[in-house]
C-alpha cells in the first residue's frame, strides 16, 4: 500500500475524510485521491471540502461512477471520439500515457448529433478508466502522480490534479502564438501543465514516453439532429441575467421522470428533491441528478434522459444563467411523469 511520506500530508488527509466521512464510499477513499484535492485546491481544506462533498455527490447519483468503468466502451460517441492508455511513460515516474488524436474527430458532428449530457458520459467513462489506471499506479508506488469548453470545466471540477501535462503535438502555428500571449495570465500550476511541441516534436515527445506506448472517426451528417423533437409540444422557461429558475414537479415514489429540453445560450442544470415544496432555494436539498456546471449553449441537440424518483415529493428541474449580465436564457422544455403504465404531461 501506498504511503504519504509527508507528516503534515498526513494530518490534512485525516481532516479532509472526517469532513467526508459520511458520504465517501470505499472505492474512492484512498490517501491520494484526499491529498489530489487537498494540493488541486492550493491546501485549502474549507474549499476543497466543499468541492469534494460536491463531485461525492455526483459519484453517487445515477451515473454511478465508482462502477462505471467496469462496463466497456460500448457507447455510441466512442465510434468517433476514441480514448486509448498506452500504458507507462517510460520516462516520467508513476505516470500513465492517454492518447487523444482531436485532430481527426469530427466535434462538430458529435455536437449535432448527441446531447451533451450523453457525450459527458461517454467521457466520464474514460475519465474513471484513467482515475482506475492511476488509483492501481498509486498503490504500487510512494509517488502521487497523474496520467493524462464544458468537457474541460467538467474535467477541472471532478477530476482535479489528475493531469500531469497536456502535451500538444502538430497544431499549427496560430496556436503557438495564441498560447504565448494567453500564457501569462494564467496560474503558474496550470500553465506548467500545458507543452505545446514545436516543428521537432516527434524527438520531444521522446522525453515525454517511451515508443512503444505512442501511437478518422466522422459522425455522418445524415445523423445529425434535424431539430423534430420539440416543434410541437413544449412548455417554455425564461431565466434573466445573473438568476436562476426552476421547474418543480410532484411525483410518487418509484414514479418516473423523463425530461427533454434545449437552452439558447450556455448554462447551469441539475435536479434536486425535496418534501417541501415551499422551499425556496437548492442548497439544502438532495441531488437526484449531476449538477453540471457549464453547458455549453445553444443545444443542437436536445438533452434528453430520466431519473427514477427513490421518494415521493417535489422534484425541482433547477437552472442556471448566473454568469450571463444580458442575455436571457430561454429553455423549452417537456417533461413527463410515469406513473406504473400510465404518462401524465407536465
């Protein structure tokens, strides 16, 4: 097993699990998965307590993530946006090689064609794949290492200091000029993580990893999405600048709730539970379905899945457009509660 070597490691470890005792579960709770977010979050124990509580919350809930990455790569997303661990670097110690070729998948196809919460959890599994693959790596060894625009915000809240480099080979010239005027302005500790390989990468990336773990998916435009899901029947929510607004629903336990909507810009959403329906606000109530901070808008395709309700209440549908100052955030929406065979429209 593992160990921290550091004596006031050790003490900031004990202190962040007893602030999380009881909501982390076995799988999760190991001395560096505690220590990634107490050093992510600059050693600040309130915050990172607060975070992890957060993406805990999130492991639990109807993705499930501490299993997810035992099933296989079987989700349709995967044809087009591939993932491959290579294996060790070879070079840098207790660090594991994650190949993503970006510049032959076809993003533009994928957003047109699946709902971004569908590609969320299509990253999520090789994201849990990489945390699996570093949590092994971890208790082989004394070193905590890492291995590998909402994707990336996503990646920063629930799987901070998971990253070692961000290493960027053959992009063109543009995107070296832009890095060196965006540089400075970034915190040291990120900026240390990005290294983008000149016209000589092919030998940099040498002292980076080994060979032997380095190494055209298109979605078809037939597939995508020809915007027939909510021309009829919708209901419509309207969020101003800097608010929040909610969409509360009544249902039995063991009831269903399938839900479809699409927003006009970027935005916040998540759905909470509660017995009261009087009460005002989400922060004490219980999360029933991830919170995803950052979705990027307008939607090309609509956001479509369902949750299955574990107690009867009030099922609050909660969105965010607090980072707009101008912009109203426009949503449209169904959602339906089932009822044993019976549907019943909200």
């Amino acid at each position: 097993m593992a160990k921290i070597s550091s004596e006031e490691d050790v003490n900031r470890i004990s202190k962040l699990r007893q602030e999380v005792s009881d909501i982390i579960t076995s799988y999760y709770d190991t001395d560096f998965n505690l220590l990634r977010w107490i050093k992510g979050l600059n050693y600040n124990i309130d915050e990172a307590k607060v975070k992890l509580r957060n993406h805990l919350e999130f492991r639990r809930s109807k993705w499930q993530l501490d299993a997810i990455a035992n099933g296989g790569q079987d989700h349709p997303i995967n044809k087009h946006w591939q993932s491959i661990i290579t294996g060790s670097s070879g070079k840098i110690p207790n660090t594991i090689v994650n190949i993503e070729q970006t510049g032959v998948n076809d993003f533009w196809g994928i957003l047109h064609t699946y709902p971004i919460n569908e590609i969320l959890k299509a990253r999520v599994y090789y994201l849990e794949l990489i945390l699996r693959r570093v949590m092994e790596q971890e208790a082989k060894t004394e070193l905590l290492r890492g291995a590998c625009h909402g994707i990336t915000t996503f990646m920063t809240e629930h799987y901070v200091e998971l990253v070692h480099s961000f290493v960027v080979v053959n992009a063109p010239m543009f995107i070296s000029i832009m890095w060196k005027i965006v540089s400075p302005i970034l915190p040291t500790q990120t900026r240390n993580k990005v290294k983008i390989l000149g016209s000589d990468w092919r030998e940099e990336i040498l002292e980076l990893a080994n060979p032997d773990v380095l190494p055209s998916q298109t979605c078809p435009v037939e597939n995508y999405y020809n915007g027939e899901l909510l021309k009829e029947s919708y209901s419509s929510l309207l969020v101003h600048p800097r608010k929040t607004g909610c969409i509360d629903i009544e249902a039995e336990e063991a009831s269903m709730l399938r839900f479809m909507f699409e927003a006009d810009g970027n935005f916040a959403f998540a759905i909470y539970f509660t017995n009261d329906s009087q009460e005002a606000g989400v922060s004490t109530m219980k999360s029933v379905y991830p919170r995803i901070n950052n979705i990027p808008g307008p939607t090309y395709v609509p956001i479509q899945d369902f949750i299955e309700c574990p107690n009867s209440g009030t099922y609050r549908f909660w969105f965010s457009n607090e980072h707009a100052w101008i912009h109203k955030l426009s949503v449209r929406y169904q959602i339906t509660v089932i009822n044993g065979r019976h549907e019943q429209p909200e």
